[in-house]
C-alpha cells in the first residue's frame, strides 16, 4: 500500500455530481452501475455515529446485495411510501479528499462531502436532509466505483425528517 | 358528550364502528391527554439504559421532559426534568453519566437522588424556605416489570403488574429468550414523526389485514431472499397462522406461526450461511433451558403486543420496542429500539440488527409504507363531516378464534379508550 499525496479532486468531483444527478433523477439501474461489487450504504443513527451496524441500530446497513433489492423495491409502484416518487435535489459542496492510497492498481480515495438534500412530495411537507457522505471510491483504470457511501445525518431530532425512504 | 357518538358497540347486531372526529379534533387529544395518559401507565424506559449509577437518559414521556435515571444506591429513578426554582430543565443532554443535574440558569443544583444540594445566596431566602421539599419532582409512581420501566402521573393507579394483566405472558415470550432472562436495549435510537393520530399506529402496530397490499414490497423480498410463502389457506389472507388475542385493559395482541426468520432462533436464507450454525446452537440452549414446548412457542410464533395505550412490543424479525406521544391530532413522535439477550454472541446480534432493518424503521423496506399509509388515512380523514364513521367489525360475528386479520384486537384497544375518555371506568 502507498499513500499518494495532492490528488487532484475535480475529476472526483464531477464523479460524484454525476452521482447524485442519477439520483435526483431516480436512474437507479444506472446508479447501481456506479458501485463496487463490496458496496455498502449505511445511515447510523444520530446516537451510534462512534460504532458499527453489526453492534448498534442503524437507520439503514445495505450491503451489495440489500442496496440492489431496495432498489427493486423503490421502482415497484408499490413501494407506497415513495410512489409518486418523491422529487429530490441534492446540494454537494465541501469536497475533501482525506486520504488516497494505492494497493496494486487499485487506487482507494477517502472522500468527505457535504450535502443539502431537500425532498418534495405531493401533498407533503417539504423535508431537509443535511449531512455529509463519507465516501470510499475506487479508482482503476481511470474508471470510479463506489466502495462505501457513508451518510451523516447533523439532525438532533431525527424525527422531524420522518422517513428516509429514498436513497440519500 | 355521549360515548356512543365516538364508538358504536353493538354486539347484538354485529357493529362497531369509530368515529373519525376522535382522530382529528384537538378538544378529543386534550381529554386523551387528561383520561389516558395522565391516569395510565406509561413506558419510559429499560433498565439496561441506565446500568452503573449517574447514568442517565433524557426523554419525552406524555409530553413532559423526564430524566431516566440510577442513583446513588442503584434505584431506578425517573425526574420531571424542571428546576423547582423557575422550571428551567436541569439536564439538557440526551444522555451521559452524571454526579449532580445543575440548573444554569440561577445557579440551582440537584445529586443524582433528586435532592436539591445547592442554592446560590441562599441567605436570602425567608426561614420558612426548606430545601429538603424541593428535590426534583417524581411521577405519582414508577415501577419496572422484567427490565421495562413504566411511570404513572396517577396517584390511585394500581399496581403496574395488575395493570398488565394478560400483556405480562407476551414480555415473558420475550424475556425468555435470554439465558440469564436479562434483555438489553442495543445501542443506536430510531426516530420518525408520522403526521397522523397516534391511535393509527396503534390499531397498524397489530393490524395483519394490512400486509398483503401495504407490504408487499417487503413480502417479494423476502420471497427474492428464500423464504418460502405459502399461499394462504382458504377464507385466510395471511402465508402462516395467526390469532388476535385480547389481554385485558386494552392491551390486546397477534400471536403468528413464523414464516419471517426469527434471531431467537428461526434461521432464514437472509441470515446468511455462516450464522446457520450459531442460529442452530441459540435454538438448542433454548429447548435446553425451557423445554421443547415452550422453545418453540418462543422460537417459532412470532408476536405483535400492545400496551395500552401507546407501548408496541414487536417479537417479530427481531425484538423491537416502539413508543408514541402524540403532538397534535394530526402528528406523533415515534421513537424504537431494538432489543436482545444480553449474552448474545457478535454474529447473532449483527443478524438481530441486519433483520431489524429488512422491515422497520425509517429506512426500512416495510415501515415507510406503514407511515405513508397513516399519513394517507389522516388526510382522508378531513371528510370527516360527510362520511364520520370507520368500520371495524371484522371477525365479529364468528364463534371461537380470532385471526390476526381480525378485528378483535383493535376493537379491545377501541373498548378501553371509550371506557377512559368517557369515565365508564376509573382508574
């Protein structure tokens, strides 16, 4: 393993927008094509940020196999809580790289970012995610995946987003 | 006001019907806040929330801000959280461990026995000023059954243990699924606020009738995952067996075969191959310990339980405990948390935790379209003027056994909220 020093981010940058952009637009299948095959997401809850989903009660721990059957779910119309879609417009600013290293050639980037995430539903209230992504991406043959998509909910009162139906 | 115009209860002719004003009007939550949650008792919390003395947790209970806490000789204590000097709250952390509970405001200050042990300039105060009658306030009584606390604002309530009545079988189903009978709250708290009457979430919390279309979703997961579900039996809705069971006191509850994997101890594909083995050895200490019979009732039924009147206690795909205060006629906090033996090895509470999430909570593959579902009902119940009346008379005439997609259960809840609100009983 090497550590690589001033990784330049913008390519990362345009990456993830791009990311998020699939999002917003709820081009899921595309989405999925961006993960690693050891992709997970998670979401801790605002209370065990200091520990693991395998010793404390997430609000979400997919592994590559859950994320793929949520999202199975979210383009079924029976998914009610997200059908009609939600309408979602994700904010990212604040893009640090915190650490690259390089193992063969796989080249592995630590990424923080910060997001705003506001959710519209019909008939509902407009709901405000804010939060950072801890991101692990890797990077091979000029090509990015997503190992880990990390979320960091600031809410102290979770409650008041109620759902977190959509993948943030 | 007449009771009869809120629920309809006529056994003779097979009708019981509720009237949608109880789920809107605010003067109806005002009497709910006086008839119900001043005079029952109320979930606060677990035991293992405060293990070692000076631990303590903040929480929300009736719409008072309440400390949890263990004191100097180990007692489980609950604190109205308000200065006696001005009524400012004297902890204002969620949790922690803790000597004293200080009032920044003037300066007051408490130990972890509520007595008040600091007044600032107290020289100033007239001869007749006794600090001794001025610890921090405590509920009328608070009282634990098998690690769940419970706290009551009512002064002649009875016993907690009398006020459970048939709902103590079902914690015992749970305790049981420790070795040592000891059960743990896991670190890690759901939150979510359902803009909807907190009595929706009550009849949803055991309302089997719902999961054939509201859950489908998950159902095909599950399917996708290995589980087998099997076509319901004639006249039935649902893949397994299952009753509505009527404990007493409005506590009521659904008592299922199993088809969903159980971490205590029903092994499913989702669990994964490498926890087969150890799913298999937590099922061999328990028909040890208690038996075959009971081992399987324990291990193969799965239970949702109502306390009345704001209490679930999930025994399902793990064991979850969810409790509700409502804000407005048309809004209520939610919070859960998950549950287990405190012997519990690494790899069964990680599939505890995984199965947890495969169906509830916020992020869940079920509890989403619970919430959308009430949210829906509450915006439908706006015509209550034109249409005031929900059916709910399922089962009602049939001799014998209930099923889980009867109506049973939620007409007992219905029965006592009547009894309470409109002093048919005291309590």
């Amino acid at each position: 393993m090497k550590k690589i020093e001033n990784y330049n981010r913008s390519n990362l940058e345009n990456f993830i927008y791009h990311e998020a952009d699939l999002l917003d637009q709820w081009k899921l299948d595309e989405w999925l094509e961006l993960l690693d095959d050891n992709f997970i997401y998670q979401i801790p809850s605002n209370d065990s940020l200091d520990t693991t989903h395998r010793k404390s009660l997430f609000l979400v721990a997919d592994d590559s196999n859950r994320i793929k059957e949520r999202v199975h779910r979210l383009k079924d119309k029976n998914a009610h809580a997200e059908f009609p879609h939600s309408r979602t417009r994700r904010i990212i600013t604040n893009v640090l790289v915190r650490e690259v290293n390089k193992i063969d050639e796989k080249i592995i980037i630590n990424l923080h970012a910060n997001f705003i995430t506001y959710r519209f539903k019909r008939g509902g209230d407009i709901r405000t995610y804010v939060g950072s992504y801890q991101y692990v991406i890797t990077e091979f043959d000029e090509n990015y995946k997503i190992m880990q998509k990390k979320v960091i909910l600031d809410a102290y009162e979770l409650g008041t987003m109620g759902l977190i139906s959509f993948i943030l | 006001m007449n009771s009869d115009h809120y629920v309809i209860n006529d056994t003779k002719n097979f009708d019981f019907q509720v009237n949608r004003r109880s789920l809107v009007d605010q003067s109806i939550l005002d009497l709910e806040m006086e008839k119900i949650f001043d005079k029952c008792w109320i979930y606060v919390g677990h035991e293992s929330e405060v293990k070692t003395v000076g631990d303590f947790k903040t929480r929300n209970v009736c719409g008072r801000p309440v400390i949890l806490c263990r004191d100097m000789n180990s007692n489980i204590r609950v604190y109205l959280n308000a200065c006696r000097h001005r009524a400012a709250v004297v902890c204002r952390e969620s949790e922690g461990n803790t000597r004293s509970f200080f009032c920044f405001y003037h300066g007051w200050s408490y130990n972890i026995n509520g007595e008040l042990d600091g007044v600032p300039g107290k020289a100033s105060y007239p001869p007749s000023f006794d600090p001794s009658k001025l610890g921090l306030a405590e509920p009328a009584h608070v009282d634990s059954y098998k690690g769940f606390i419970f706290l009551t604002f009512n002064q002649n309530a009875s016993s907690l243990v009398d006020y459970l009545a048939g709902a103590t079988e079902y914690i015992d189903l749970i305790v049981d699924q420790s070795p040592s009978g000891k059960m743990e709250v896991i670190k890690g708290t759901q939150e979510y606020d359902i803009k909807a009457n907190w009595k929706l979430l009550v009849e949803n919390s055991f309302d089997d009738y719902h999961l054939i279309t509201t859950h489908s979703t998950w159902l095909n997961y599950m399917k996708r995952s290995g589980v087998e579900i099997k076509k319901p039996e004639k006249g039935h809705l649902m893949p397994s067996h299952g009753i509505g069971k009527v404990l007493g006191n409005g506590h009521a509850v659904i008592d299922n075969v199993n088809f969903r994997g159980r971490p205590v101890a029903k092994w499913i594909p989702l669990y994964g191959e490498s926890s087969k083995l150890e799913i298999e050895k937590i099922r061999e200490e328990l028909t040890n310990r208690l038996g075959s019979e009971r081992s399987q009732r324990v291990a193969e039924t799965n239970r949702n339980l109502v306390i009345f009147p704001n209490l679930v206690l999930n025994d399902g795909s793990a064991v979850t405990i969810r409790t509700f205060h409502p804000v407005r006629p048309d809004l209520m906090n939610v919070t859960a948390w998950a549950l287990g033996p405190i012997e519990e090895s690494e790899v069964a509470r990680a599939v505890r935790l995984d199965s947890f999430l495969t169906f509830y909570g916020p992020g869940g593959f079920a509890t989403p379209d619970d919430v959308e579902a009430l949210e829906s009902v509450q915006k439908g119940m706006a015509t209550f003027k034109e249409v005031p009346w929900s059916v709910m008379s399922r089962g009602m005439s049939k001799d014998g056994e209930q099923l889980n997609t009867d109506e049973l259960h939620l007409r007992a809840f219905w029965i006592r909220w009547k009894e309470l609100m409109f002093n048919q009983i005291d309590l």
